[in-house]
C-alpha cells in the first residue's frame, strides 16, 4: 500500500497516457454530463453485451460493483447516488479496455512488486474513471472559470464533492497545469484514508494528523465548509478547504462512517480561488501552525502535542514544568 503511495506521488498524481486516453473516449458520447452514465451503461451493452442491474442484496456482500459473465450482468447497489453509479461505470469499462495500457505503464515504470503492482493496477483502473468522468481540458477550463469552487464545479458536472478534489489535485498535465492541490480524505479517528499532492504538503504516515488542521473542525460542522491558512513546519504557507462528506444513518442502528476531507494549495495560488475571497493574505498573523503530526512535529512550544517528537531527548528535570508535558531538551 505504501509503495503505491510513493509510486502515485513520484508521478505527482498525473499518468499522461491514461489521461489522454479517458479524454478521448469521453469525445465519442454527445450527452450531457448529467445523462453520462446512461451513455456509459449503453458503451457496456452495446461493446460488451453486459447489462446493468440493480441489487438489493449487494450491501450485504461488501461489493460496490459484481460482474457476472454468465449471466451477462453488472450488478450495481440498488438506490445509490448517481455520481457513484457513474463512477462505478467508468471504472468497469477502464478495467474491460484499458488493461492493455495500463500493463504497458505498469511493466515500463510500475513498482516492481508483484502485490504492489496489481494493487497500482487497481489505482489506474480508478484514476481511468476519474478521468472519464471528468476529462482534462474540459474540466480544467470550467476550474479557471469556477476560480476552483467545489460545490459549483459538482453540480455542472453531476459529480459528487470528493469526485471534484481528487480530480483537481490531479491536473499537472504539461503546459496545460492547474493549481497544484494537496488532497486528503481522513475519518473521523485521524486515520488518512487517501493521500496525494501536487505540492511541497505532506503529512506523517504515523501518529496521527495535526489537531489544529481545519479538517477537524469540519466534524463539528458537518457539510459545510471550513477555510483555514496553515503554515507547515518548513515554513510553507497553504489555503486549506475541508468539509464532510458521506451520507446520514438510514435508521438509529446505522453507523454511517464519518469521513472529511481537505483540499489544499500554497498561498502563491490561493487568490485564483473563490476562497480567498475576505481573506487578507498579507496578513499572517491569522495564520495556524500545524505539524505532521506530533511525532515528527519539532514544535516544542505547541500545547496541542499529544506525543513526544521522535528522536529527541525529554526534559524530565524537577525544577521547572512546562504547560507541554513532552518537552524535549534543545537540540546540541
């Protein structure tokens, strides 16, 4: 999994070919973006033979998408949004037509670990129907227009909000580059379930996130959201937009998983954002320290630290004690 990671980020999250591609399937439909997925579930039957069903009884087995070849049926979760509808069709045909290339990149460049591989291949198959669903330029353009609002760009593509980070931290084709966007998706534990970024951001693997990220804050305010300037221990300075995402409890014994996710770019490009609107990005003294996350965090002075930084020797004298109860002694 995290050999993948790396593999995604070395690549800055862009794989040219599988781009261009889904951009050129995405030319063969003449539908509007909101009758997508019927073009999509007609490219199936039509190229494949493969009919679309839907299943009440797929919650139960774990699945979001089963093909079945005998009986030449795709069966989809019954009563589910339309954005993962769309998505789930796309990424079927990138996996029925693309495999050829996406072996191509794998064996050219992919990770050299059998395991790795497949799961890579898996990402591509995604990254495919993330593509398709919105294609480069197209997209791109109404980003520049939109000044990269989320909630506009969902609605005149029909997609969902997630749909729209993942792609904008995406857009590093050559010559054509958008803002570079960091992008996260985290429960509500810390626990970072998705990962990428087309800047200088990161954030550690282990020991939790920053607790004075805005994403967090997200989670006190479901749905909405929450802007925030942050800057990094290396000094970088960055534009963060979280909010939660997901669906409400269907009963009171439905645990729903609660999920927020943060879109991110530097200061530099923050005013070619809707977001920076009433912000005063000259004025730094609003701006939020975070950390990696306390275990590679040197910020000795933070009263947020839950863990001592790694590597470093605690102050455990008896003669003085700091708010911060994992105070490590100066660096020699």
């Amino acid at each position: 999994y995290d050999v993948v990671g790396n593999w995604v980020q070395e690549h800055r999250n862009y794989f040219h070919e599988l781009d261009r591609a889904a951009e050129e399937f995405y030319k063969t439909f003449t539908l509007k973006d909101d009758q997508l997925s019927t073009g999509l579930a007609k490219h199936l039957y039509d190229r494949h033979g493969l009919h679309i069903t839907q299943s009440t009884d797929m919650e139960s087995t774990g699945l979001v998408w089963r093909i079945d070849q005998h009986k030449r049926q795709i069966y989809l979760p019954h009563n589910q949004p339309h954005e993962s509808t769309l998505f789930f069709l796309a990424q079927i045909i990138g996996q029925l037509e693309q495999s050829r290339l996406i072996t191509d990149i794998l064996r050219r460049e992919g990770p050299k670990d059998y395991n790795a591989q497949e799961l890579a291949r898996v990402y591509l198959s995604n990254y495919f129907a993330g593509a398709l669903i919105l294609p480069y330029a197209r997209f791109l353009e109404q980003a520049e227009i939109m000044r990269y609002d989320i909630d506009e760009l969902r609605r005149h593509f029909s997609v969902s909000f997630e749909q729209v980070c993942h792609r904008l931290s995406t857009l590093q084709r050559t010559g054509a580059e958008g803002i570079p966007f960091y992008f996260l998706k985290l429960d509500i534990a810390g626990n970072i379930l998705k990962s990428f970024s087309a800047n200088r951001f990161s954030q550690a693997r282990f020991g939790g996130p920053c607790p004075l990220w805005n994403v967090f804050r997200a989670f006190a305010t479901p749905g909405q959201i929450q802007v925030q300037l942050s800057q990094t221990t290396d000094d970088a300075i960055y534009l963060n937009v979280a909010r939660t995402v997901g669906h409400e409890g269907s009963s009171y014994a439905d645990r729903p998983r609660q999920i927020a996710m943060v879109l991110g770019c530097s200061i530099t490009d923050a005013a070619k954002t809707v977001y920076a609107a009433g912000l005063n990005l000259e004025d730094h003294s609003m701006v939020v320290p975070i950390g990696p996350g306390c275990r590679a965090c040197g910020r000795d002075q933070c009263s947020h630290r839950s863990l001592p930084v790694s590597g470093r020797v605690l102050d455990t004298g008896s003669h003085a004690r700091g708010v911060v109860p994992y105070r490590a002694l100066p660096e020699e």
